[in-house]
C-alpha cells in the first residue's frame, strides 16, 4: 500500500499515499490540505463505512525533525478517542450484568462517596456531568503516571458542581474514572481489561498502555501552531486568561505529563 500515490485536484506539497475512494476525494484533498496550511509533520486516515476501508491514506514524518516518513505501520497516540475505548469496557460489563449505569459509583468503588460525590452513579461518569473535568489539588510531578495516586485524588476531590446537573467535558479524568471502575468489578487493570476483551478478540493494533516492543512505531507528539487566521475558541481563551479555569487546570494540572513518554 506505501507505494499507492493518492491523486486529488488539490496540489499538495507533499505526496499522499494509500487508498481512497472516488467518492471520498475531497477527505484526501482536506487532509491534504491540511499539511500546508496547518504546517502538519505527519498524519494517517482510515475510513469504514459499511465495512467497507473507503479511505486509508497516510503522509508525512513522523517527528518534527521529519528525519522519519510515516508509513502504514505507524503508531499515533490516540489521545481522547481512548474514551471511546474505555466506554467499550464499561458496556461490556453492563452487557455482562455486572455494571449498571443506574447504580451510584460507590456500589463498585465505596471510597469515592467523599466530599459532595456520594451521589453521582456511573452514568454521570460516563456522561460528563461527574463533576470532575480537571483537579483542583495540585497533581505530584510525575503524578499520572502512578494509577493509585489518582485514584486517591478522585477519591477526595469536591466536584465543580453538582453531580448530574451540568456536562462538561472530562478531558484527563475520564479514564481513571470509569478505569477505577471496571479494575474493582473485574480485578484487572484497565489496559489489561481491554487487551483480553476487545483488542486480543478483534486482532487490533490499539493499546491502553503500549508494549516496550511497539514503542519504536510511534510517532512523536508536536505541539500545534493554530494559524493566524484561525479564530481563538472560548476554551483557548479560558485557557490563556483564567489560571484557575477548567479549561487551564485540565490540561497544565497534570503534574507535567509529557505525551511522548513511554
């Protein structure tokens, strides 16, 4: 497949390579498109519709050295499609009769009913309206890396609001939460849970927590450059202009987690 040039009408910089669909073209040509006004080092695509693969197209370095072309083996963290994965999980466990949604957390996890929390079920979890988008406790340098420490700072966290009556993304929490979760129903980690349940069955090359032996297929994360003509979102200007903001304590209150860490 590397050797398949994808043509599109837009002239990119760069040569695009895969397999897309006629009717798919103008997802190659945004994607291409994409390289010269954003400045993209590397990226890759994979479009199912109906089981049928209509686009699968790749181009690009996969470090900001561009010393490394990306190819059809390589890696990319998955960042928040992740809650996609984990909230597979949890409905496992509820298709299984061993989790339900109605039921309030501390029916699974008792030690998380502290501090106005001992109302919220596992469908304010899985829904956003926890009430726990972001920590207010500072996190310990290296703090995300260690799952009991966390785990213990949701425990005693106070919610922003009050679980149930307001959404708000759970940008960095939503995987110890719901994590925590499915490790007390079944006795495994989340990674593990995943790997026997859905990644080993369906033969996927998608990990919560990467083999050693994979590490090298990964492309490195580069922090974005928004362009000049882009408009600043609410939550960008939250997160510039308001140091106690969710928005700032979601993503710099992480105990300086860096994404290109093994």
């Amino acid at each position: 497949m590397s050797q398949n040039i994808v043509e599109t009408e837009y002239q990119s910089s760069l040569e695009i390579r895969g397999t897309c669909h006629k009717d798919f073209q103008n997802v190659a040509e945004t994607f291409a498109f994409n390289f010269d006004k954003y400045n993209e080092i590397g990226s890759s695509l994979s479009v199912i519709v109906d089981g049928e693969i209509t686009v699968d197209i790749f181009a690009g370095h996969t470090t900001q050295k561009k010393n490394e072309e990306w190819n059809e083996n390589t890696l990319s963290v998955a960042f928040s499609c992740t809650k996609a994965a984990v909230a597979l999980c949890a409905h496992i466990l509820i298709d299984k009769g061993l989790l339900n949604a109605q039921e309030k957390v501390t029916k699974y996890w008792p030690e998380y009913g502290k501090n106005g929390k001992d109302d919220t079920t596992v469908e304010m979890i899985l829904n956003h309206s926890a009430g726990l988008p972001a920590f207010k406790t500072v996190v310990k340098e290296g703090g995300f890396l260690d799952w009991d420490y966390v785990v213990n700072l949701l425990e005693n966290e106070e919610p922003f609001w009050t679980p149930g009556e307001q959404t708000g993304y759970h940008m960095m929490t939503t995987g110890w939460l719901i994590g925590e979760i499915i490790r007390r129903i079944s006795g495994k980690p989340l990674g593990k849970f995943f790997k026997d349940e859905i990644s080993d069955p369906l033969n996927l090359e998608y990990w919560i927590g990467l083999p050693e032996s994979e590490d090298l297929r990964v492309a490195k994360v580069t922090p974005f450059t928004s362009s000049s003509s882009d408009k600043p979102s609410a939550f960008a200007d939250a997160f510039r202009n308001d140091l106690s903001s969710m928005q700032r304590l979601s993503l710099a209150n992480t105990g300086g987690y860096d994404y290109n860490s093994p």
